[in-house]
C-alpha cells in the first residue's frame, strides 16, 4: 500500500468516532402508594427466604429509582408481600393494600389446631362400632370442631396477604423522539 493510502487512513482514524461503551441498562423510577397501614420497600439480597427483613429502601409513599433485582413490601403487623423481580426501564407504580399480619398468624394458628382435632375424629368414628356407639359419636363432635376451626383459619389466611399492584406509569410523547415520564424529560 503506498505511503499516502496510510497517511489518509491515519487521517481517517484521527477524527473517527471513538468505539462506544455499552450505555449501562436505565435505572427504573418507583412510586410506592400504600393504603392504610405504613409500608417500606425493601431490597431482598442473596437467597433470603422471607423471614428476614431486607434492605429497606424507602418508606410509603416515596418516588425512588432502584436498581433492577428483588423487592417486597412489608411493615409493621403488615403481612410480607411476595417478591416482585423490578427491571428495565419503565417508571413503575406500586400500589399496596397492606394485609394483617396478625389475621394471617391467627389463621395459621387455628389451621394448626384444626388438623389434629379432624384426625383424631376420624379415627374415633372408625373405631366406633355404629352410629349410636359413644365412640362414633365423640369423633362425629370433635372432628366437627376441628372442621369448624378449619373454615375461618382458611378465611384468615386467604384474606390476610399483602397486595402489591404493578403499573406502568404513564409515558407523555411530546414530539418525534421527545417523551416525557415520571423519570423525566427524554430525547
């Protein structure tokens, strides 16, 4: 190749763009709503299963922009949400309807009570030799008790967790590649 050919590529070189990074993924903008009961937003780290509380990371309600991984809501006597995976750039609202942690262990606790008395029923009914034996009859009342105590366990657990509403805020487009979120201005 002659001498000019590299001078004009060095030439070339000098003013070209130089090669870009990848842009870092956009951090997503969370509003956190709760109705009634105080809520925090928490950060689960590593494989924790629930029963630790994680990293709070604001308190409802509050707009905040979080990094992608694992969240729950949760708060005092406030049942824990599940996870929520948060990731991408889409600004989120979180709308919370906090659940009663004190109805969930009730329930839980009631369910635990009903078990051994629906068990110990029933072997007495099977053990009774007919319906009139006394043996029949006191498994018939105390399985009966353990159902009855069974029905309201699953009410209270069932209508005790905590809801968590996952929206995607609104996203105004002001003009050809100009929009406008909650995050802020776009272009």
């Amino acid at each position: 190749m002659p001498r000019s050919a590299y001078a004009a590529l060095a030439a070339l070189a000098a003013f070209a763009p130089a090669p870009s990074r990848a842009d870092p993924p956009p951090i997503p903008s969370v509003r956190l709503e709760a109705d009634g009961r105080p809520v925090v937003l928490q950060h689960v780290v590593g494989d924790d299963d629930g029963d630790e509380p994680g990293q709070e990371v604001c308190a409802a309600p509050c707009d905040v922009a979080l990094p992608p991984g694992t969240y729950r809501v949760a708060g005092p006597g406030v049942t824990p949400s599940r996870d929520l995976a948060l990731a991408g750039p889409d600004a989120l609202r979180l709308v919370v309807k906090p659940g009663s942690l004190g109805r969930r262990r009730a329930g839980v606790t009631l369910a635990y009570a009903s078990v051994p008395l629906i068990l110990v029923g029933v072997v007495l009914v099977i053990t009774g030799s007919s319906t009139s034996d006394p043996m029949t009859i006191a498994g018939g009342a105390v399985g009966g008790v353990g159902v009855l105590l069974a029905v309201p366990a699953l009410i209270l657990a069932a209508t005790s967790r905590t809801a968590v509403g996952v929206e995607r805020a609104p996203t105004l487009s002001l003009a050809p590649g100009v929009t406008l979120d909650p995050t802020g201005l776009h272009f």
